[in-house]
C-alpha cells in the first residue's frame, strides 16, 4: 500500500493562514481583472497597480516558504518590468502567459490552505514568461544589491540631477521613513514607499535600493533623495496614509547643496535625515495618519449576527401587537401612566432594534464590483473560444447588495454572459457583412431601485431567433404546435427559460445543451427575484435582473385567508383593492380582474393553498395584484392585515409538495 506524502510545511500559524488566504485572494482579483485591460491600453497606473500585487504575492509567498508562488510571481515581475521600461508591448499571447501564471497561483495558495501538495509543475509558465521578454535574467543578476548602498549621502551622478531638478523649478528634498516594528512584512512597505513616490516624484537615490527592494529585502528604514513640485506636507501624508509606517520626514535640500557636493558627494543639510531613518530613533515628524479604522471580521460571525437581528425583529412586532392589546387593558384599569410608560419603552426598543438591523445590514453590504471584477476574465476567455471579439462595459460598480446576494447572483450572470456571446454576439466577420463593428459590445449595469437591486445586461448582437425557438420547442415537444403558433413573439422569447431547450447549431463547451437559461431563472427565483428579458432582432438582447437587496429580512403584505396569516413579498404586490370596488368578471368560467385595460386571472389563495372551502364573491374580501417578471396574477383574499419585516426561515422537505410557498415566518 503506497505511503501518503506528508503534508506540505509553511512558517504560518492559523490565524496567519486565514491573513495570507484572504489577502491573496484580494490580490488575484485585482490581477484577474487588471492582466486582462492589458491588451487594451497599458496604463502606468494600470502596470503599477498589476506589478504592485505581484509583488505583494511575492513578498508574502517568500514570508512563509512557499518557494514555487515566490518563483512564479518573480517570472510576472520579469515581464511587468519589462513593461514598465517600454522594452515590450502587451500581446495576446503574453496577456494568456500571465493569466495561465495567475490560475497556477490560485491552486497553490490552496496548497498553503490544505497543506496538500497539488504536483503543479510551474517550470513551462515560468520558461513562457521569460520567452517573452527574450532574458533570463540570473538570481545573482535579480538579488544583486545597488553599490554603495549602506550610504546615507547622495551620490555625485545624484546630486548632478538633483541640482539640474532644481534649477527647472524641482525642490530637492530628503526622505526618512520607518515602518512600524511590528509590521510582519517590511519589504511589502518599502516597496510601496517606493511606488508611492515615483507617483509624485523622481526619486533619484534610495536605500535600501532598488533592486534590493524588489527582491523583497526591503527592511524597518527607507531613506531617499528625490525631486518634486509637490510640497513636503503632501508627500508626507501620502506616505503616512500607507499601511505600518510609523514615521515620514521630509527635509528640503537648500538649492545651493548640490553645486556645494565635494568629491565623495557629502552635502550640507543631508545630516539630519541620517536620525530620522534610525528605527531606534524617535522621529522628527509624529505620525499624523489615523490608525486603521477597519478591521476583517468572519463572514459566519456577521451570519451569527444578522440570526439574532432576524430573531429580535420577530420579537420586535410580536411586542407592538402586545403592546396594543395590553394598553387597551391598562387603560380600561386607568392606569394610564403605566400604559404611557409601556408605550414609551416599547416604542425604544422598537428604534433601537431597527437601527441595530440597519447597522448590522450595512456590515453586510458591498460593492457589486467585487461580482463584475470576475466578468472581463470570463468574457475574454469565452470570446477566445467562440472566435469572436467581445468589449464588456460595466457601469454601477458601487452599487451595494448584501454578501449573501451577491455570493448567488455571480452563476446566473455568467450563464448570461456565455449565453451572450455564444449565441448573441455575431463573429466578426459576420458583423462586418451587417455594417457594424467588428467587435461586439456587451454592457453589464446595476443599480439600486427603492429595496430592490437591478442589473442589465445588454449586447449588440442578433437578438433571440424567435422562429428557431418554435420550431425546437415544438420538435421537443416542450409546447403544442397550436401555442406557440398562437404565442407573440414576446411570448416566444420566455422559452428560453424552458429546461432542455436550446438553439445553439452544435454543442459546445460553452453552450448548447439547453440548461444554462433555466438555471438562471432557477437560481434567481430561489432568491426571491425575477429575470425578464427583451430581444430586437438583429439589435440585441438585454436581460434584467431584479433581486433583493438582502435575504435577511423580507417586507411582505400580511393578509389573512380562511383563518391563516400569509406573507405577500411587497416587491411583488402591485395593488390591493377590495372586492366590491374590483373590476372583476367571468370568462369562460374562470373569474378574473381588469386593471389598467389588462386582464388578470384570479386566484382563491385559500383553494391554491389546499382549502378546498369556496366562498362566493359577496363583496367583502380584497384582491392583491402582484407581478413575478412577465407574469401578473390577483389573488383573493380574506382580510388585510398590513405591511411588515418577516424574517422567512425554511421548512425543508415539509414544504417540498406545496407550490408557492417559500418558507414559513412567525
């Protein structure tokens, strides 16, 4: 019987792990969606921002011992570099070299996580990045420190280009950093030090240097001479506002110090940066950064949390129904301050309880982004297949849902995506042949409507083949001849939902078996939302999708039917009318409601619910108009009882055989 390999070791502990973990993943989704704008416009900013989280994964990787990340994201540096030195331009092929690097370095931060080796191989990603910049560059040649280095003074080619600086208007100066001794990674800091500067200044000396920075042997001190035409607060506050620096000294070098340099470069003023990088040292310059006023908390303690708001919720309208039966009796007894003083705390309790959900809610809250970050990724890769050219524009990207949403809404608006350009986008030539462009445009938009969230997606393909959707709807016996000859064209364009029906010419990867639509309509109905979709032949299609903001808690419509309290989701209900002001008739047996010049069959929610009691119309019940996507209904029933918060808990399987309920609530 083969031996198990022994598990992998790293210099982490667990709450380590969970850091590590979580600031990875942070970083690969930058790079999953920055790697990919590459091939459009190789931004400075843009490389920074890309260079800068490679080399956050590098320093971290190599703080913990895992040897093949460290290697792979140095072999990214080699390429970014070369970028950043305008040695090479951004192509396809390099853009698919560092993506195939970024998903190797997913499956091993797993390793990190499962301490399970996964035997991947990354010598032929690092040989492809490397081909790409034509070098190879030797360790001793990445590792070598700057000669001189442990020099506290400028150097003679230095202080030239200081003076030369000053003389177009520059203002010389001295920096002292320190990072905070307890920083866990201190060349992660210097680096950013480093970054942060170029962004506002020429840095024309530095130690540790350069080179020894990005080998990650950057250490508590940082001194560098620089020219800038920013004033020394600003540059100050930009680098205080970076992560663990204690402390910022900025010394401005008199104009005359350069010329006055002797032979081994030593100039006047430079001396009291020497204190100020010493980490024993106290600092000229106090810190004037807060300290961080966030920190990560566990996405199962913000669950735990948001349980016990739901709970005290319900308790919450089960005291005010209390609180009304009980003052009626206090006050019958004429003992009226205690009802007023019941009153008074009950009504507290009630603002202190809905201010401790909101708080709770907006806790839970994040940006969209964090779900379209993933889009540009998928839709380059499913382009590449299909052979088409495909632009995503994403707009909305600060749009707030809660975390449990947004976890769910990423499947289904991939489908959509896949679906989009498989079948939507026409390839480029076929596009050239209809006068538009070559490459086909696909917009992703959100936005927040009243308790409600929306997203659109839009593309400028074919639109929906509604003649082919009859045709194979019918072959499959899906629906009658007669149904979908008698069904419009908007009618028609709802198949799609339809399991098992699909248009695609041939199966593929990407689509073609007929399930990716109904699991989207699926999964966006189990949370309580809805999908519609509109199509315009040879125009394009656009399907939105309206969900809630939060799962936690529902805002319902309570009415009663043949004695049982049921919720309505008020994002459904449209109106509420009694009876006898209903526009309501027979039509072939079946009553149904005229609004606004539609008609709308009407359901006895009692009967669909399982009581089989009728009642006549008499003119003393209310109908609830309520839409779901395309759909309108009415139902009937017995009373209204008003609007509030439930918190729907689900029953499992004792609900499983009983359409249209949800879940229960008290």
């Amino acid at each position: 019987m083969p031996q198990a390999e022994p598990p992998l070791q790293f210099d982490l502990d667990d709450e380590d792990l969970k850091l590590f973990i979580d600031e990875a993943e942070e970083q690969f989704e930058l790079l999953d969606t920055a790697i990919v704008q590459l091939e459009d416009a190789p931004r400075p900013e843009l490389l920074q921002a890309i260079f800068r989280a490679a080399h956050t994964l590098k320093g971290s990787s190599a703080t913990i011992g895992h040897e093949k990340m460290t290697a792979l994201t140095h072999a990214m540096e080699t390429v970014l570099d070369a970028l950043r030195q305008g040695d090479i331009a951004p192509t396809p092929a390099m853009v698919d070299a560092l993506l195939g690097a970024l998903d190797a370095l997913r499956v091993l931060a797993v390793e990190v996580a499962t301490r399970i080796d996964s035997g991947t191989d990354i010598q032929p990603l690092e040989t492809a990045l490397r081909t790409i910049v034509n070098r190879q560059p030797t360790p001793a040649a990445a590792n070598a420190p700057e000669p001189a280095s442990s020099r506290m003074e400028p150097s003679q080619a230095a202080t030239r280009a200081m003076g030369a600086a000053i003389e177009h208007g520059q203002t010389a100066y001295a920096v002292g950093v320190t990072v905070a001794p307890d920083c866990q990674l201190p060349s992660i800091r210097c680096y950013q030090v480093l970054q942060e500067l170029d962004a506002i200044s020429t840095v024309h000396e530095c130690w540790p240097g350069r080179a020894e920075i990005d080998a990650g042997a950057g250490e508590y001190a940082f001194t560098a001479f620089v020219t800038s035409g920013s004033m020394a607060d600003d540059i100050r506050d930009l680098l205080l506002a970076i992560s663990d620096i204690a402390t910022a000294a900025i010394e401005p070098v008199s104009a005359s110090t350069p010329g006055q340099a002797n032979e081994r470069g030593n100039a006047a003023g430079i001396a009291p940066i020497l204190t100020l990088v010493d980490p024993n040292a106290v600092g000229a310059s106090p810190p004037r950064a807060k300290a961080s006023q966030s920190i990560r908390i566990d996405v199962e303690r913000l669950d735990g949390l948001m349980n016990l708001v739901g709970e005290l919720v319900i308790d919450r309208t089960r005291l005010q129904q209390i609180r009304t039966q009980l003052g009626e009796v206090l006050r019958d007894a004429k003992l009226t301050e205690l009802s007023q003083n019941f009153e008074e705390t009950t009504n507290h309790l009630a603002h202190i309880t809905g201010e401790l959900q909101e708080e709770i809610m907006r806790s839970r809250m994040l940006p969209i982004r964090t779900v379209l970050a993933r889009l540009p990724r998928i839709v380059r890769d499913v382009a590449t297949r299909c052979e088409k050219q495909v632009e995503l524009i994403t707009a909305g990207e600060d749009t707030e849902l809660d975390r449990s949403v947004a976890e769910e809404i990423a499947d289904p608006l991939v489908h959509v995506l896949r679906n989009a350009i498989d079948h939507g986008i026409e390839t480029p030539a076929e596009r050239l042949a209809l006068a538009k462009p070559e490459s086909g445009t696909i917009s992703v938009t959100a936005w927040n409507q009243e308790s409600s969230i929306f997203l659109s997606v839009t593309d400028d393909g074919r639109g929906i083949d509604t003649a082919a959707l009859r045709r194979k709807a019918v072959e499959r016996g899906l629906v009658t001849a007669e149904s979908a000859a008698a069904a419009s064209d908007d009618e028609v364009v709802q198949y799609i939902f339809i399991a098992g029906l699909s248009t695609a010419r041939e199966l593929s990867d990407v689509s073609g078996r007929g399930v990716g639509m109904d699991i989207v309509r699926t999964n966006i109905e189990r949370l309580h939302g809805q999908v519609t979709v509109r199509s315009e032949p040879g125009r394009g299609c656009e399907f939105i999708i309206q969900l809630p903001l939060t799962l936690a808690t529902t805002r319902a419509l309570m009415v009663a039917v043949n004695g049982t309290v049921c919720a309505l989701p008020l994002v459904s209900v449209t109106e509420a009318l009694s009876e006898r002001n209903a526009d309501l008739y027979s039509v072939g047996g079946h009553t149904t409601l005229l609004l606004r010049g539609r008609l709308l069959p009407v359901i006895d929610l009692g009967r669909a619910l399982g009581d089989a009691r009728t009642q006549a119309l008499d003119g003393s019940r209310f109908v609830i108009a309520a839409k779901h996507g395309d759909r309108e209904v009415a139902f009937l029933v017995d009373r209204l009882l008003g609007e509030q918060d439930v918190v729907v808990k689900s029953l499992g399987p004792l609900l499983r055989d009983r359409k249209g309920l949800s879940g229960a609530t008290i």
